[in-house]
C-alpha cells in the first residue's frame, strides 16, 4: 500500500462541491439580474396605481364641483367664465393656480357687480378652460385669446385686473389690445426677471414626457401634503381666511391644472424680461396694489418699481397683508377698482 495514497485527492467528492459552488454562483446571478426587474415592476405597478388613483380623484372633483358659467370658444379654446352685474366692465383674472373661484370666495365679485359688470374667466388650462399643447400660453397669447373673448362679449374699454402671474397678461392686453382693455388694476405682479430657486422644481410637471407622468403619478399627491405650507406662504403674514374654503382645492390638484401651473411657473422668468420695456409704453390709469408681507415676489424689486416707472400709476403696499391681497384687503383692492375706473371714464 502507498505511504502516501490518504493524501490522493477525492475526485467525486470535488465535483460536487464545484458543482455545488457553481450553482451557488449562477443562482446568486440569477436573484442578482432579477432584482432590478422585480423593482422595475413593483415601481410600474405603483406608478400605474397612482394614475388610476388620480384620475378617479380628478372625475370626483369635477362631480363635485361641475362648471358655474358659461363656455366661450375662442380660436379653438373653450373658455369658461362667469359674467354678472351691470355697469363699467371689469376684468378679472386669476394668477398662477387660480380659478374662477379664487375671487368668487373672496367677495370681490359679489361687492362689485353691485356697480360693475363683471368678467371672470378660467384662464386656458384652469378650471375649466382648456389649454391646448400646439400653443405656448405666454401673457401675450393669453392676452390676444381673452381679448377675442371679450370683443365676443362687447366688451370695450374695461377695467382689467390681473393677480400675480396673469398680472403680466393684464399689461399685454392693455399694450396690444387698448380698445379693449381701459385701466390696469396690477396686483402682486410679478414684473422683473429675477433670480428664483422655487422654479425648476415646480415648473417639472411641465417638461414632455416626464412630466405627464410626474403629473398623472406623484405630482398631485406631492400638492396635497404641501398644500398648507403653500397656503401660509401665500397668505402670509395674514391667516388663510375662513372664506377660502370655498376653493375647490381638488380641482387644482388634477393633473390638467398642474400642467398649466407648471407650465406657468417655468415661463415666469424668461416673460418678464421680454416684457420689462413695455411698462413706459402704458398710457392708461394704473392702479398698483400689494401686500407688505407678500412672500411670493419681493414688493421693493417688483411692484415699487413698476409704479415708478409709470407716471400715471398709483401705487398701494398695505401692511399685515400678503400676495392675496384681495382676499385680505378686499375693500382696498375694491377702492382701486373703483378710482381707476372713474379715471378712465
């Protein structure tokens, strides 16, 4: 017998612990290559649940709150507005996630039909107002559809209101469209480029592809957990008054509403600096209003500024007040209305 034969490998028992290590092996490869597909469908599905969840969330809002006026088409838009009162026209145009309903529950309409007769309108994409994508929906565009609105109407010479973001459409309407547009009520315009962090986040929901799915998916989910740290901002240093709860917030939260939002806020910017030359050019009465407070535009850059570069214009900062100005100082916006009307006439 060999003295060395207990060293001489076990060939058998070797192969099946290669073959045991080898299938340890692939089999890890496998779970390996798997895992990301197993993650790619779970996140499919969820996104898939959302949309479904926020399209059925959109059609229960819309039930809820189904359209209070009448439908205008315009250049192949459907524009939704309400008209009442008699008297001197007055305009009335939402800012940037607004509706109708915005100065509906702030009691401006109701206490200026009194005099006036007044026009609210969903801008395209709130509301109920459509917003069609072959368009870029800047104030000028904006400014020449609802002007064609209003000429519908017989409108002329009115007294035209623009909050925040359509404050910019206001001042298109009154440079291309004077006939239709009489005096400016300007408030908490956003006027002047300016550096702002806010707007690449927010403007996501409008960029192709990504953002219908952003809009359809996380999106609406995203604004109702912000949404009353949204409402101290904008209100702010005001409380969120009880009125507002009229607002009908599950109708800004559908994905069509983002769009125009999102859409919106990216065109803030790049607009104002197309626009700033165009102020000296305004002839017309202007009334300027904001609130000291206001935390969504700086009042000295933006509209302190604008007054002075309008000799004509007037210009209130009321204090304790913030960028919805006519839903906590109601009365003063009313009195601009009003004096900058009785200029025009």
């Amino acid at each position: 017998m060999n003295a060395h034969s207990h060293t001489k490998p076990d060939t058998k028992h070797s192969s099946r612990l290669a073959a045991l290590s080898r299938g340890l092996s692939e089999n890890k490869t496998v779970k390996e290559l798997a895992r990301p597909a197993v993650l790619g469908a779970l996140g499919l599905a969820t996104l898939g649940a959302l949309a479904v969840l926020n399209q059925r969330n959109a059609k229960a809002a819309e039930r809820r709150y189904p359209p209070i006026g009448q439908f205008l088409e315009v250049d192949g838009v459907r524009l939704h507005y309400i008209d009442r009162g008699t008297g001197p026209v007055l305009v009335l145009l939402h800012g940037n996630g607004g509706m109708i309903q915005d100065f509906l529950s702030s009691g401006l309409v109701d206490e200026a039909a009194r005099t006036h007769r007044v026009i609210v309108f969903d801008r395209p994409g709130y509301g109920y107002s459509t917003r069609p994508r072959g368009t870029l929906w800047t104030p000028d565009a904006q400014a020449d559809l609802l002007a064609a609105a209003l000429r519908q109407l017989e409108v002329a010479q009115a007294t035209v209101l623009g909050h925040s973001w359509a404050a910019a459409v206001a001042v298109a309407m009154a440079e291309r469209h004077p006939d239709v547009a009489g005096s400016l009520v300007l408030e908490g315009g956003y006027f002047y480029p300016s550096a702002r962090l806010d707007v690449v986040p927010m403007s996501l929901p409008a960029i192709p592809v990504v953002g219908d799915v952003l809009r359809h998916t996380v999106s609406p989910l995203i604004a109702r957990l912000v949404w009353p740290v949204m409402m101290r901002k904008i209100f702010g240093p005001a409380p969120t008054p009880d009125k507002f709860k009229q607002f009908p917030r599950d109708m800004a939260l559908r994905p069509s509403h983002l769009r125009a939002s999102a859409e919106e806020t990216g065109l803030m910017i790049p607009c104002a600096a197309v626009a700033k030359d165009r102020y000296a050019r305004l002839n017309m009465p202007v009334a300027i209003i904001a609130g000291e407070g206001d935390r969504m535009v700086t009042v000295r850059n933006q509209s302190a500024r604008l007054h002075r570069e309008i000799p004509q214009s007037s210009f209130a900062c009321l204090p304790g007040t913030g960028h919805m100005v006519h839903q906590t100082a109601t009365a003063e916006v009313l009195s601009a209305v009003e004096r900058v009307t009785a200029e025009a006439a």
